[in-house]
C-alpha cells in the first residue's frame, strides 16, 4: 500500500466521520439557536411588561400636576368668593357705623 491509497482511505475514512458527525453538530447548533431565541422572546416579554409598567407609572404621574393645577383652581375662586364676602362685611360695617354715627347724632336732638 503505498501513501497515496492509505491518504484515500483515510480521506475516506474522514470523510464518513464527517457526514456522521456533522447532521448531529448541525442539529445541536440549531437546538442551541432555538432555546436562545426562546430565552430572547421570553426576556423581550418582560421587557415589554416592565415598559407599560413604566408607561402607566409615567402616566399616573403626569396627571399629579394636573390634579395640583384644578386644586389651585378651586383654591383661587375660593379665595376670590372670600374676598369678595369680606368686601361685602367691610361695606355692611361701614355701613352700620354711619347709622350709628346718625342714630347718636340724631338722639342728642331729644335729651331732656
């Protein structure tokens, strides 16, 4: 047997190992791809519920300076119907102190 028959036969050799092997490296690296893109979806799910968690966070937080602003609101127009009843307090007081200044100057005609 001279070298170039033993390197066919162990050419051969290599090349049916090869065809054995490589279906099943094949197969492992598909199976391998298949469990990482199962793990990538699983995780870009969490992501995706994490991100609306942040968004309805967001959103409930957005609306605190909203709330502020309509109580502010209120508390202004209260103020304003304050202001004004003690507008009207201050005209009836004034008011009531003419009459008493009239009413004393009007008994001093009937002193006996």
């Amino acid at each position: 047997m001279n070298w170039k028959s033993r390197n066919s036969r162990f050419v051969g050799i290599q090349f049916k190992t090869l065809m054995t092997v490589l279906p099943i490296i094949i197969l492992t690296g598909v199976n391998d791809f298949t469990a990482l893109a199962r793990q990538a979806a699983v995780a870009v799910r969490e992501i995706g519920l994490q991100l609306n968690g942040m968004v309805t966070a967001i959103k409930e937080v957005a609306q605190i300076p909203q709330e502020i602003a309509g109580s502010m609101e209120s508390i202004v127009a209260m103020t304003e119907e304050q202001d004004a009843s003690m507008g009207d307090i201050r005209h009836a007081a004034t008011m009531l102190a003419k009459m008493a200044e009239d009413l004393e100057s009007n008994i001093k005609f009937f002193k006996l």
